[in-house]
C-alpha cells in the first residue's frame, strides 16, 4: 500500500465515525415519520391546498456530523410547503399559522401520554427541541412563483421562506442545492453504490442512496469537523457550512481516493471564491444572485478566519504526509490533533481489526521490508502470547 | 541453521545474518506499514530454543508507564503460541517468525493509538519466560 492509501484508510474511517450515531438517526427518523403523519393530517383538514414535508440540509446531502460535544445536538432540517400564491398570505400568516399547527402537534403529543418537545421561535425556522440530543427545525415556505427569475435549475422545487427581519420573502431551493451537490459526485456515487451492491450481493437499487459515502461528502464531513474544532470557543466565528461544501463541490475532482480528494479539494477551494470589484462571493450554484460569503464585506474578518483556517487544514495534512515512515502512532496524533481523539481512536481500532480479520482468513501477506498488506506473500496462522 | 540463513538472505537480502557458535543472529529492518516507523529488530535461534525477538530500534514506547502487550520479561516479543504448534524447527524462520514480528509492530503501533491490542493471541502468566520449545 502506498502512504496517501493508508492515510486515504484512516480518513475514511474518521469519517465514518463523524456519521450521526445510528441510534440517534433512528430516534429522529422516528420523531419525523410522526410529525410528518400529524402535520399531513392536520394540513388536509385546515386546507384545501396540497402541501409537502422534507428533509433538507446536511442531512439529505449526506454531509452531516456528530457534534463535537457531547452534549451539543443534532439539527435536523424540515421543509414544510404550502402550495398557496405568495398574494394570499404574508410572512407573518405563514409563520404564525405553521406555529398554531406546531403547538397544536404538542397538545396532539401531551394528550397521547408521549412527552412533547418545547416549541421555539427562529428567525426562519420554528424549532421542535427533543429531549434526546436533537432538535428539529421547521422552515414554513410557499412554492416560488417566480424562481426562474432565481434560479438556473429544479425551479418546481423552488421555494419562498419567511424572515423575521426582511420584509421581502426570502428565496431558497434546498432541494435545488442539493440536485446541484449530487451532480458533482455523479460518477463516483455511482460506482460507490455499485461496489456496496457488489460487496453485498445485491442489485444497485437496493442499495439505500443515504447509506452511500463518496469522498466529496467524507472530505465535506472531515472538513467541517476540523472547523468545529478550530472554533470551539467562539462558534459565532467559524466559516460556514454552505461555504466549505459549495467551494469544495466544485473543487472536487471525482477522486476515489478520500485522502486525494481532502488535499485537492483545499488545494483549489480557493479558486471558486470570486472578488467582484471590492466584494468576495462564493455564489450559490442554483441562484446566481445570491452571494454565500455576504456577510464578508462588512465582517471581513469572516474571509481571514476563513482562510487562516484552510490554511491550518493544509498544514495538518502535510504534517499527517511528513509523519510517514515515524510510526501510525505519530500520524494519528496529527490527526488527531485536526480531527479530534474519539474519531481517530474508533478509526484505529477499526483498521486493526480488519488486519486481524485478514490475517485469520489468510488473506495477509507481507511484501519486501516486511510491509504488510495485500501483495507478497502470506502470513501464516499464528497467536500472539504473552501479557 | 543453514537452510534457515539461506531463506532469511534470500527473502531480505539487506539484513545481516550470521552464525555463530551454534546461534543464528538475523538483523534487518521491518516497516510493518509504510506510515509505520522502521524498526531494526534482532531474531535469535538455536536449534533446540525459541527464536527470540527484540526490537532494537527505535525504543518501543510505553505510554503512561504501561508494559508493553504479548511480550516475555526483558521485552522479546511474544509472536506466537508456544504450545499450538504455530512454531517448528522444521520451519524457516523467514516465512514465520519475521511476518509475525512485522504483524506484532503493527498492531504494537495500533495499540500506541487505541490502548487496545487488536492482534489476538494468548495471555499467560505475566513472569512467562521460558524460551525453549
């Protein structure tokens, strides 16, 4: 194996061990089927319009990571559509009206005997806070009358938010977004969810998409990972998420490869931030008018911190390259270091458990100057003794 | 002895093997993996014994004060089960006795990262020393 293979090996595991916790997933997937049932119900008997419920965000990309505290929570994003012209209701109607239909959910909840969420207020988003260690935020929208006015692609997914502190509708196509990040990925999600059928000998669709990882969204999650770690203390600061993955989705370059991926991707991030006269943007791909890094031009030390923290990213990778040869042990502290202990330890025990496992089907071998992996020849069966 | 210094020239042909007085000496380097660090490790053997196995370089750490896993007193490296057979006269030490010790640094190096030893094998009697068949 060569050594960005086996840093490839270590990333991916790190990643892997960003995923949300199954369990976690389960109990919130839970908590959204029942919601979605209620708030479907409720819609058909209030309205005469159709209506549609969605996971949006982090989420539906694939892209979504532990928080780094234990006691932080995982957000889950919701869209909540009422297919109704924009004329028929304000901001303010919509909000209210979606916020009466929360709290009647919560009576609904209390009256079942089950312990309800506490409802609260956002700028955009009423938020449903679960007792387990997450929240569910819900974006009331309208469908955009006018989203090919704001949008380059999926305009029938384009929709209409309320903000408490605009008075225009707000635009938005999560969706849209989403379509846009996938299509970066195509072909390796592609052959990612072919080799999974293949490994467990089934046909491609029966390979759930959510369950498939390509790089782009491992690099994504180890990315936003090492942001979380650099802005523990001051969260307000940090480079945002739709930043790193719009600028890494384009810097993406269809590596198999996480470790490939990781250190191209930093590499040519930077090249998709565009200086229009004396503003940085980092456009949002399905609606040119809307500009990411807004907040830059009357914070710029948002743009420093943003660099200051790729090039941190940088750094660490290099050093993770430069620990080559001085002991996994020296690599892993680097990693560490930029990614956190409890990911790098569960990666560890994850990659010594596969060598045991290859070595007991007799599937080790060691090459010249005794490197062990899957060329040369076999290692033959034995025990380690001693205490 | 020859045949096992002839298979451990052929197979590593940058260590040293050399014997004398009825003990073979191989010294050469394992690099278990290529992030992994380059040990220089010290097999011994005489016919009748165990070969015995001491990494000599770089130092083998010892995080937190605590003792190395799978090794006999004075840290020779505990590579396989003395009583399953695993090891043989009959068999070349260059097809057993080194990929072991090259497994037993991985997993030495996996355990400097995880506290856990995910190699196996069998744990006796910490004072366990003997090292004869």
């Amino acid at each position: 194996m060569s050594t960005t293979s086996e840093l490839n090996s270590w990333l991916r595991n790190i990643a892997d061990s960003l995923d949300l916790p199954p369990e976690v997933m389960a109990s919130a997937e839970k908590k959204y089927t029942q919601l979605h049932k209620w708030l479907s119900r409720d819609h058909d008997e209030k309205y005469n319009s159709d209506a549609a419920v969605y996971v949006q965000g982090s989420i539906m990309l694939g892209t979504a990571i532990q928080p780094e505290k234990q006691n932080d929570e995982v957000d889950v994003d919701l869209v909540y559509r009422r297919d109704i012209q924009r004329t028929s209701i304000s901001q303010q109607e919509l909000k209210d009206q979606v916020g009466e239909q929360l709290r009647d959910y919560l009576v609904h909840l209390k009256r079942h005997g089950l312990k309800p969420p506490t409802l609260i207020e956002g700028k955009r988003c009423w938020t449903l806070d679960y007792p387990e260690r997450f929240h569910m935020d819900i974006l009331p929208a309208l469908p955009d009358d006018e989203a090919a006015k704001h949008n380059t692609r999926n305009l029938e997914d384009a929709i209409l938010i309320t903000d408490k502190e605009r008075r225009e509708w707000h635009h938005s196509n999560p969706k849209g977004y989403n379509s846009w990040f996938r299509d970066q990925m195509r072909v390796m999600f592609a052959e990612k969810r072919a080799m999974m059928a293949k490994k467990a000998e089934v046909e491609v669709e029966d390979i759930p998409e959510h369950t498939v990882r390509t790089p782009l969204q491992r690099a994504v999650q180890l990315l936003k990972r090492h942001r979380d770690l650099r802005y523990l203390g001051n969260p307000d600061d940090k480079p945002i998420s739709i930043i790193i993955t719009t600028l890494a989705a384009h810097a993406y370059r269809n590596e198999s490869d996480v470790y490939e991926a990781l250190s191209g991707i930093v590499d040519r991030m930077p090249g998709y931030i565009e200086k229009r006269e004396d503003e940085y943007w980092v456009e949002n791909p399905i609606n040119p008018e809307e500009n990411f890094a807004d907040k830059w031009k009357d914070e710029p030390q948002r743009k420093e911190r943003f660099f200051q923290w790729l090039d941190q990213v940088n750094d660490d990778l290099d050093e993770a390259l430069n620990q080559q040869g001085r002991g996994m042990q020296k690599v892993a502290a680097t990693l560490t270091e930029a990614f956190g202990a409890e990911p790098v330890r569960s990666a560890g025990n994850n990659l010594a458990e596969e060598t045991r496992i290859q070595r007991e089907k007799g599937l080790l071998k060691m090459g010249a100057g005794g490197v062990l992996g899957a060329t040369g020849s076999n290692v033959k069966a034995h025990g380690f003794h001693g205490s | 002895m020859i045949a096992q210094k002839l298979a451990l020239d052929g197979r590593f042909p940058d260590s040293e093997c050399s014997i004398r007085k009825g003990e073979l000496v191989w010294i050469g380097f394992l690099q278990p993996s290529s992030l992994s660090a380059k040990y220089k490790i010290r097999i011994q053997y005489r016919l009748g014994q165990k070969p015995r196995i001491k990494a000599l370089e770089p130092e083998l750490e010892k995080p937190e004060g605590r003792s190395l896993p799978h090794v006999y007193r004075g840290d020779y490296l505990c590579v396989f089960t003395p009583w399953n057979n695993e090891w043989r006269p009959d068999l070349r030490i260059a097809d057993t006795i080194v990929p072991w010790t090259s497994e037993w640094l991985l997993h030495y190096e996996f355990w400097l990262v995880t506290g856990n030893w995910h190699g196996g094998g069998t744990h006796p009697d910490r004072n366990y020393s003997d090292t004869r068949n």
